[in-house]
C-alpha cells in the first residue's frame, strides 16, 4: 500500500553568510514537524535548496579581492571584511576562496548543509540544487512568458521598468479569494497577510541590472520575483533527471506542464504529461513555515499561486513564525546581528542547538529576545534527563506500572496537542521535565533484572524514545548507548 504523501517547504536562503538563528529555528521546527508526520505514516517531502541571486554577493567579493590585493578598503568594504572575518570566523587562509561570486554562494551553501546536517535537519539532501541550475532558471524564464501571455506584467509607474500588474481587478480578486480559502496558523496572520495583498503596486521593479541569478532579455529578475515559485519547482525536481530534458527544450516542456495544471484535459508532450502525473503527487504544499516579517512575500507568493496554479495545488497552510532578536532588532548574519547557528554549535554543541532553538517556540509566532543564559538552562535540562533515563533502564517499575502508563497515556495526549501547534517548548518541558519528576519517585531500586519485567520497562523507555527520537534524534542515540 502506497503511503500517505505530506509536502513541507519554508522560505530557502541566500547563501551569502552562514544561518542566523531565527531561519535555523524554522529548520527545526519544520523538521520536527516532518519527523512528527512521518511517525505517523506519510511520506514526506521536504526539499532544500539554496537560491543564488542578487548583488550583496558582490560586496564580499570586491572587499576580499581588494584585502588579498593590499588595497585600502572603502568604509563599507572593511565593514563587509570585519563580518567575515570577526562576525562569521572564516579563517584568512580560507578567503581566497572567495575571489568569484558562484565561490562566495558555494562556501556558504556547504556551511550551512553541514550546520543543518550537524543538527540533523532531515531534509531531502538527495535532491538538493541551487539556483544557477539550468533547469531552474528555464522554469523562471517558462513562467514569465506565462505573465506576458495572461497580461501579468507592466510597466512600473515612472515607466523605467517592467513590474508585474498586482493592481489589475482581475487578478487581485483571484489572489484574495485564494488567500481567503488558505489556512493560517495563527489564524489572525490572514489578516496581516490581506493588509500586505491590498498594497501591493506596480512600483517594485523586477528587473535588475548588476546581480546574480536568472538571465532573460538583457536583464536578471530581482530574487523577490522568482523565489515566490520555488515550491512548484521543488515538486517536479526530483523526476526531472530521468526525464529527456535539457536547457535547448526545457523552457517550451515547462510552459507545457503549467499549461496542464490549469487545464488536465490539454493535450501536450509526454514528457511534459509524465512531469504533470509527478506533480500530482506532491502537490500541493500542505505546510509552509515562514518568519512573521516575511509577509508581503507571502502575500506576492498568493498572487502567483492564484496566476499559476488551480486552487487545489495552492498551498494549505502558512505557519507564520516570530524571530529572535537582539536589543529589539531581528537577529541577522548578513548584517552581523546576534550569533549565527555555526557559532551556536561551537559553543553548545549540536544537541543542545537543537534543543536550546526548540525550546524558543513557547509560542511560535512571538518574538524572543536572544539571552546565552537560556543555552546554559537546556543543557542542564539535557544532562538531568539523560541521567533520569539511565537510572530508569535500571529501577522497577513493576509495581507502579499502571499508574506510570496512565501518566504516560495523558502526556501522549498533551505532547501530540502541543506537537500539532508547533509548541516544542512546552512538548520538552512535559518530555524532559515533567514526566521524570512524576516518573521516577513510582520506580524502585532493584539488585538484579527481573526479566518478567522487561516487557512492562519496555513500553516506558519506548514512550521516551518515540518522542526523543521526533525532537532530538542525537539526544536518541545518546539515549541508546548502553
């Protein structure tokens, strides 16, 4: 029997520095949930990718080359060098490295894939691409001839530039009555989100001169501009190696898929109808995580999704996310605010990472103020339980069995609740800290294993593990050593 499909996707990064804290906590997070779904039967796709795009890439490698060069630095050159060299910590030997604007995106992207693998963020790894991809640049240029075709694109309002139409009747009354139909968590982000869709205006250009990214009629289109179908491609990238496609046909193949989402009985290429029979089985996204300041982005990514795709491939939900700050203001790598997560897993550890980042969603969609006291408190919460369960592999729990399971069965209860929520503070305080202090005082020393006991002891350390191994898979193996 096949299994369920579940599909989860978050807002990918510009590699130009290494993960701050507030985009690793969406990681996490949207891991826990992944991990969560696929205990529960479904196969789950949740792709990474790292979008290479724009001109801040330009910065670091001017600053740089200008530093190995032993030319004086202009002020926002030595500002761009003291972030790498003081605020990242990339070692001087390792800056030649950064001479080109594909190399600077290369060496972030491997920072951030081995940070998130440290903290074992289960992604699809596997299928992993970055945005200088031919096929995906084709797709890009694919569906910006679908925006001339339906009348989408226009002229900004100082008629310099081209902007697409937001303030046609027509297709804001599609994306209002799709975002109307679109699930939000929490549910008064609709409303931010409504505000956002309201103003948009032709004035955004996405036409850019000096950047990185997809190349068409003498310009490259602004990040903002392409990012917003990121999942669609997502979707279908997988499938597209063993298919006979290449840069000379991809366009034309691409245009022909998204013709077939919008209407099932065109008739068009097999390759592009085994693309469309593919995407049925991923789309739509179920769940998109996305920090709170993102959300005229989101907004623009409901205005494409009603251009592009049929209600019942647009995503499900989005689940908004607060940020953490420091003094106030966002936590940012690129702009040497707060501490990036390669910093953090120096410091603490992978384990303790992970769970100090878990531990901030007391409620998701709030802000909280960085504090390095709140890494010390988890890692004692850590030690405390991996020594509760050491000693409960090793007392009775025979006699109060029946009062253990009956606090374990109410915890289930509470834990899948807060899972389902996104509240992964309150699902370690009950794992961590509840249920030893509740647990423990029913057990009893015992001089040697009393084997009739091992299927009741199993039922107990089981309880632990299934739930460990959904927050913190290497707090797991911790736990399984012997």
């Amino acid at each position: 029997m096949e299994r369920k499909r579940y599909f989860i996707d978050i807002a990918h990064m510009h590699p130009i520095c290494p993960l701050s804290l507030s985009h690793a906590r969406i990681f996490v997070l949207a891991d826990v949930w992944a991990r969560w779904k696929r205990k529960q039967g479904f196969s789950v796709r949740f792709p990474i990718c790292m979008h290479y795009s724009g001109s801040t890439v330009f910065k670091i490698v001017s600053a740089v080359s200008n530093f190995l060069k032993n030319q004086k630095l202009s002020d926002s050159e030595q500002k761009t060098l003291d972030l790498i060299l003081n605020f990242y910590k990339i070692p001087k030997e390792h800056l030649c490295e950064l001479n080109k604007p594909i190399n600077v995106l290369d060496y972030f992207s491997d920072v951030i894939l081995k940070d998130l693998k440290s903290i074992q963020i289960s992604c699809d790894y596997d299928d992993y691409f970055n945005t200088d991809n031919q096929l995906y640049q084709e797709f890009v240029r694919a569906v910006f001839d679908i925006y001339r075709e339906r009348g989408f694109i226009t002229t900004t309002n100082n008629k310099k530039s081209k902007s697409l139409n937001y303030s046609s009747p027509l297709f804001r009354a599609l994306a209002v009555e799709r975002l109307n139909k679109t699930t939000f968590s929490p549910p008064t982000a609709r409303i931010m989100v409504a505000d956002s869709l309201k103003n948009l205006d032709n004035e955004w250009s996405f036409e850019r001169n000096n950047s990185i990214g997809t190349y068409m009629d003498g310009y490259f289109i602004n990040p903002m501009f392409d990012s917003e179908f990121f999942s669609i491609f997502n979707a279908i990238y997988p499938y597209l190696q063993n298919l006979s496609i290449d840069q000379s046909n991809a366009r034309d193949i691409f245009k022909e898929f998204l013709y077939k989402i919008e209407n099932p009985d065109k008739k068009v290429s097999s390759i592009a109808n085994e693309i469309y029979s593919k995407s049925l089985e991923i789309l739509p996204v179920d769940i998109f995580f996305v920090e709170r300041h993102l959300q005229n982005w989101v907004a623009k990514r409901i205005y494409t999704e009603a251009i592009l795709l049929p209600q019942k491939f647009s995503t499900k939900e989005y689940f908004f996310l607060g940020s953490i700050t420091v003094n106030r203001k966002i936590d940012s790598a690129s702009r040497g605010i707060g501490i990036t997560l390669s910093q953090l897993i120096r410091e603490a550890g992978a384990i303790n990472s992970r769970m100090f980042l878990l531990y901030t969603f007391d409620n998701h969609w709030r802000d909280i103020e960085w504090n390095p006291i709140f890494v010390k408190k988890i890692r004692k919460k850590t030690y405390r339980f991996v020594k509760f369960f050491k000693l409960l592999k090793i007392r009775s729990t025979e006699k109060n069995f029946n009062q253990i399971f009956n606090l374990l069965e109410k915890a289930k209860r509470e834990i899948e609740h807060n899972l389902s929520r996104g509240s992964t503070k309150k699902v370690i305080k009950i794992l961590i800290e509840d249920l030893p202090r509740l647990i423990y005082p029913l057990t009893e020393r015992q001089e040697k294993i009393d084997r009739s006991q091992e299927k009741t002891k199993e039922q107990i350390l089981h309880f632990f593990l299934h739930y460990i191994e959904i927050i913190c898979p290497q707090l797991l193996e911790k736990l399984s050593e012997k």
